[in-house]
C-alpha cells in the first residue's frame, strides 16, 4: 500500500474517531438536556395546574376543572394527568398512548429516555383537598434527539468530505517530492539521471531529495568512468590520435578476422596509400604542417570509402594508410583507387604538401581464400608499379586463383540475384548462441541466409550482400529471410528466439517497413520471437530510425542488438542511447584473445562493464577455442558463439519432428 493511501486512511480514522466521540458526547448532552426539560415541563404543569384549579375545587365545580385539565392534556406533550382526592382516589384522568414517530426503533432501544412524572397538592383553605399528578410524553423528545442527531451526522459527513478531498489535494502536493524520488530512482535503474532541481521546504523530504540528487550525481560520474576507461583502453591500442583512423594493429586485427572466416566463401580488395616526401614536409614547413596534411588525405580516404560499411581504414605509419573492403567486387578496385589518385592531384594543387607528386596507390584483390600476408605482399608490389606509371599513379593486381563458375561482371551479379529472388532461391543456416557458464543453454539461433545457385551450390551472403545492396535489391533478400523465419514453429526449435540480420537500407524502404509492421502485428503464437540485429556501423549512421524501428518491435515483444560491436570507433555513451538488447563483440577482438596482458582482453572487460550497468547483455562471436571460452567466462562475457559451440548448419536440420 502506498504511503498516500495510508496517511488518507490514517486521517479518515482519526476523523472518524473524533467524529465518533463528539456525536456520542452530543448525544448524551441532548439527552441529557431533553429528561431535564421533561422532568422540569412536567413539575411545572403539575403545579401550575394545581393553582389553577384551587378555586374551582373549593367550590366543587368539576366540570370548569375537567375543562381545564382537558385543555391542558390536548396540547400533546404529555403521557397522562390525573386529579385525584385527599384519599387517593381518582377523580379525572386523562390518559394517551405513547406512540413515537418518524424515529427507528433501533434508536428507540438504544437510547434510553424515560418520562418524567410530577405531582402537586391541591389545596383547600389551608387543607389539602387533592393532588394532580402529570406524566410528560416521551415522543417529542425523541423526535428532537433523532433530529438533533441526524444533523449533526451530515454536518459531520460534509466535513469528512471537505477534509477527504482537501486532504488528499493537500498530500499529493507534500508527497510530490517522494514521487519525483521514486521517478529518478526508476530513472537511475534506465541509466537515465535526473535531478531534481525544485527543493522541498520540508525538512525530511528535503534530505531526502537532496540525497538522491548526490547518488544520481555519482552514479552518472561513475558510469562516465567507466565510458571514458573503456574507450582509453581502445584507443590506445587500435587508436591512431592524429587522424581518428585505426593504428596498424587495428588493421591487422580485423582484416585477419575477416579472411579468417570459415563460414563463406571470401573476395575483396585490400588498397596501400603511400605518401611521398613526408619527412621532407616537415622539415621544410614543420610537424604541424605534416600533422595537418596528414589529416586532409585521412579526410580523403573516409570520404572515397564512405560508401562501404565494413570498410576497414587505418593509419599503418608515417604516411602509409590502408584500405581494407571485404566482399567487394573487383572491378571497384580500378575506380577505388583511381579515384584516391584523382584526389590526390586535387589536394596537390592546395600547396599543402612540398612536391605535387602526393603519393600512389596500391590495390591488390582477391575471390578466394588468402593471407593478410599474401594480400599485403601484392598491394605492395602494386604500390612498387604504380610509382613507374608516374606522380599520384595507381595499379591494380588481381590474385590469380579465382572461384569458380562466380559472375565476373555488374550485370550478371545483378540476373543472378534478381533470378534468385524470383525463384525465392534463400538456404538459410542456423548457429546457436549459448550461455558462457552454462554451454548446454541456447539463447538464440543466429540466421545466415546463402542463395542457391543453377547447379545448386550455394552462395554466401558475405559474396552477394555488398552487391545486392548497392543494386538496392537487399530489402527485397530480408523480406524472403524474415517470411521463412516467421513460418518456423518455436516448438519444433532448440529456442525459440531467432536472430535476424537487418540492413538499415531495407529500413529506409518504405514499403517493407509498412510490411515488416503489419506483419509482426499478425504474427501467430506459434512463430518464434524475433531479435532484428543490425551491424554497428548501420546502426550508428541511422540513430534516430533505429531506435524507432526498436521501440516498435520491443512494444510487440520482440527485440534489437547490435552485430559486429567494436568494428567502428563510436563513443560508447551511446549504447545507453540506443539501448539493444545484447551487442556482439566483432570477432577481431576475439581473435586477440590469447594471454591475460591482451589489449582486447582489457577493452571486452571494460565493454562488459558498461554494457551490464546499462542491462545490456554482450555476446562473443567468432570464438573457436576452450581458451577463448575460459578467458571470455572470466571478462564476465554473457554468451559466446562461434565454431567451438557448433558450426552454422541448415535450419531444417534443427526442426524436431
């Protein structure tokens, strides 16, 4: 019970007792009052009565003095009157019923009132010649009390009514700063921190107003630390602090993870950026001459690379930079590169540099399993060949072993996948998520989605999914994806959450976002629940749409998590604004997993730090190892999930029968 709804029964039941007290006092004086005025009205009739007939009794002239006794006995307030001898005898008497009116019976038993009775002598001379004797009528006195009593109860039920509303009116405005305490501390449990500016003038409230505006203080101060800690630890070690890009070690991290990949078949671009003359741009014109030109070509590589999500772009040192797009097609090499080369004759006529000669590209592509090694060793010789081709020159060398029987050109990508929405040609696999302490507890099956080829091998989302973006196609992929998933029964499955990857661009289709809704509103029982995931990188150029689609799916008990967390170098202040269900933490930091001393190891402890005061859960993918399993149990890490649980299989295969 609330605090409010017991100070009003409090005070209604001191009310109550007041009001009990007074009207059982009121009572009691009325009554009181009323036998006095009975016992006095009938002594004074006695003997007013007595006198007047005097005369008429010494001159024995009974019928004056039965008129008078009638007289007086007709106004009706009395029981009986009698006129009786100097022997006793009965000379008139005149005699009413005691019938009382318009009072319960109830009151009648409980209130005692009993009617007085009197008597005068009758004189003759100096000889009593008789007595009158007089009885007042209870009835009337009845009447009055009853009357007395039901005022006094009104009046008193409207005061209990005036107190009542007052009261509760007076509480709610002397309660409001606990209400506001109670809303800040449910605040804090959201990681949302309120203050309460106005103050109370009451002494307790105000204490402890000013109580929870110090803790919401600190706890706000202490998950800042525990942001700023973390982000520190990643920025020291994948950090480059003069162009905001990724060091060397971030780029060999997460290029390493992304051709480490066993689950598709791979293909791509990696591009070496070599600046010239660097050292002679400081000398000549200072190091924050060199330190801004660094930041105008990091600027140019962000912008020539904008369109790529996964894109991977790091400061490797001095003046080289790489450029990492897995899953890109190789003919974009060409037009990467030339373009960076383009931009660099552009920059050059900005005098920012001391030669016109900016620097050369290298580009090396691949359709199949490679090294970073090998990757680097052939964009370097490219780098070593585009210096021949002349100032800001480019090259591009392909790695000869090539998938086979996979679409060479734009167009035939594009009739590849349009035949394969057509014929609804989507194979999708299934991996389980599970509990780190607890390997035998699924949390969720991760979808992946592959197309099924003419001569039905089947082909990789990490092959198609780049493309099929770029040709706007990919709302029409999830759709088909999200259908089959909405047909499977929770029953037959090892869990009944299901994770879908979604591309913010089929977010930005108005059409599917209308369909995605009106379906999720008319899906059956039996259906799993669905967790949209999305990667970090589209999420966070998409907030405000994200967090939309987010409260929508969440309103319908359904959820959203962030996929592939770590590969973008955002604040993590804005987890608590997005607020996903879990995140997963990029297999490159994973992959770094090997000894205690690990940088990795300091920023997934630091993620899970923050992440768990925020409820959010932080799943690793990628994990392919019992040390891995132990060291992510010790980090405190909620679930895993990678080839050492189970690999990715078709989800046919889970369905029990």
């Amino acid at each position: 019970m609330t605090l409010y709804r017991q100070l009003i029964i409090f005070t209604l039941a001191l009310f109550f007792i007041l009001f009990t007290g007074t009207w059982l006092a009121k009572i009691e004086t009325t009554r009181t009052f009323l036998a006095d005025q009975l016992e006095s009205h009938a002594q004074d009739t006695a003997t007013s009565l007595a006198l007047s007939i005097t005369q008429y009794v010494i001159e024995k002239d009974m019928p004056t003095i039965e008129s008078m006794i009638n007289a007086v006995f007709d106004r009706g307030y009395y029981g009986s009157i009698q006129l009786s001898d100097i022997r006793g005898d009965i000379l008139i008497e005149r005699n009413l019923d005691v019938t009382i009116e318009n009072v319960p019976p109830w009151f009648i038993r409980w209130i005692t009132l009993e009617a007085p009775d009197a008597s005068a002598s009758v004189m003759s001379g100096w000889n009593q010649a008789g007595s009158v004797y007089v009885k007042s009528h209870s009835g009337y006195a009845y009447k009055t009390l009853w009357e007395d009593v039901i005022r006094t109860t009104i009046w008193f039920v409207a005061c209990g009514i005036f107190v009542l509303a007052a009261g509760s009116m007076g509480l709610r405005v002397l309660l409001k700063p606990l209400v506001l305490a109670e809303r800040q501390a449910d605040a804090i449990c959201r990681k949302e921190y309120e203050i309460q500016k106005r103050i109370p003038w009451t002494i307790e409230l105000k204490r402890v107003v000013e109580a929870m505006n110090r803790m919401t203080n600190k706890v706000k101060e202490m998950f800042e630390e525990q942001v700023v800690l973390a982000e520190g630890l990643r920025e020291r070690a994948y950090h480059d602090p003069l162009t905001g890009l990724g060091n060397r070690r971030y780029f060999e991290t997460q290029v390493s993870a992304r051709l480490d990949r066993r689950d598709s078949v791979t293909k791509g671009i990696l591009l070496l950026v070599k600046l010239n003359d660097l050292d002679k741009l400081n000398q000549n014109k200072g190091f924050q001459a060199g330190d801004a030109f660094l930041k105008r070509i990091a600027a140019q590589l962000q912008d020539a690379t904008r369109i790529c999500e996964s894109c991977v772009l790091s400061r490797l040192t001095g003046g080289d930079f790489g450029i990492f797009l897995p899953d890109a097609p190789s003919w974009d090499a060409e037009k990467i590169a030339g373009e960076i080369a383009t931009q660099m004759s552009r920059i050059a006529a900005e005098r920012l540099a001391v030669t016109d000669n900016i620097g050369y590209v290298g580009a090396a592509t691949y359709e199949s399993n490679v090294t970073l090694g090998r990757l680097l060793s052939e964009a370097d010789f490219a780098l070593a060949v585009a210096r021949q081709t002349g100032p800001n020159g480019w090259s591009v060398r392909a790695i000869t072993e090539e998938t086979d029987k996979m679409p060479l050109g734009q167009q035939q990508w594009k009739e590849l996948l349009e035949n394969a929405l057509r014929k609804r040609s989507i194979h999708l696999d299934a991996q389980p998520v599970v509990k780190t302490a607890e390997s035998n507890q699924i949390l969720h099956l991760e979808i992946f989605s592959r197309i099924i080829q003419e001569d039905g091998k089947l082909l990789s989302a990490g092959v198609f999914l780049p493309l099929a973006e770029r040709l706007k196609l990919m709302s029409s992929i999830d759709r088909i994806v999200i259908e089959e998933v909405m047909r499977l029964d929770r029953s037959q499955l090892d869990s009944g959450n299901i994770a879908v990857n979604l591309s913010p661009a089929s977010l930005k289709d108005g059409l599917f976002r209308q369909w995605l809704q009106s379906s999720l509103k008319s899906l059956p029982q039996s259906a799993p629940r669905i967790i949209f995931e999305f990667a970090e990188f589209g999420a966070l150029q998409n907030p405000e749409m994200v967090k939309e689609f987010s409260a929508f799916v969440r309103g319908l008990g359904h959820a959203m998590s962030l996929d592939h967390y770590g590969q973008s170098f955002s604040n993590l202040g804005y987890l608590k604004s997005i607020r996903p269900d879990y995140v997963k933490i990029d297999r490159a930091y994973t992959g770094e997993l090997k000894d205690k001393e690990s940088d990795s190891r300091f920023f997934i402890g630091s993620l899970c730090s923050v992440a768990h005061s925020i409820d959010i859960m932080v799943i690793a993918e990628g994990v392919e190892t019992e040390q891995q399993v132990q060291i992510l149990r010790e980090l405190n890490v909620d679930a895993i999930q990678g080839y050492v649980v189970d690999r990715p299989k078709s989800i046919r295969e889970m369905l029990r029968k």
